[in-house]
C-alpha cells in the first residue's frame, strides 16, 4: 500500500492464491451434485383433510404477516399440507428461530433438510 498524498487516496492490492477461487468453485459444484447443503427448516403447520389446504394458505398467510422476510415453503407430501420456514445452516439458528415463534406457532418443531446451494457469484 502506497501513502496517499492526500486524505481519502490510496490504492489496496489485494493478492489472493487462485486456489482459493478454485476451490470456492469445486465446493459449490460438489454441493449441488448432492442437491443442496445440509441445514434446517422450522415445520408450522401439518394438516390432512378436506379443508387442509385451506387450513394451510391461512396458516401461511399469516406466518408471512408476521415474519415477511422469512421465506415459506408448503409441500404437499400426500395426504399432508405442510409449512416449513427459515433456511437455518446450523440447528442453533433455527432453534432460536422456534423460539422467537413459538408463542404464535405452539406446535413448531425443527426438521433438518437440503438447503439450495447459494450462488457464488452473487
């Protein structure tokens, strides 16, 4: 790094080893190879039935009302509607998150998953 001449100039050279990039690279591959990386979702809901769909858009509806920024997942796994919550990489993280939402969501439970592999490039 050079002194600046004046406040506010300069120039940062930020060597890396290119290995790092490859292996960032083989990483994300490997992972999506294997459809996703290990992780956690926080099941609401659980309903069979005629009116569980029904039962499930609300309970969904509402979970999003109240935690707009948390993403939604509603599989139908015959004869179930269900609603998972959270992409939680650690089961710490979604254990505090069940207890944040415990209050409105009594039955909530943790179930571990695939998680979608973020995208290096973004």
């Amino acid at each position: 790094m050079q002194s600046p001449s004046r406040l506010g100039e300069g120039r940062v050279v930020i060597q890396q080893d290119p290995r790092i990039a490859d292996y960032a690279i083989r990483f994300n591959e490997s992972f999506s190879k294997r459809k996703g990386v290990p992780g956690y979702r926080v099941r609401i809901f659980s309903a069979s039935g005629r009116d569980a769909r029904q039962k499930m858009v609300s309970e969904n509806t509402r979970f999003i009302r109240l935690y707009e920024n948390v993403m939604t997942y509603t599989p139908y796994d015959p004869p179930y509607w269900k609603i998972y919550v959270g992409d939680f990489y650690t089961r710490s993280e979604a254990e505090k998150f069940k207890q944040q939402i415990i209050g409105q969501f009594p039955r909530a439970f943790i179930r571990p998953v695939r998680l979608k592999v973020p995208d290096l490039n973004d």
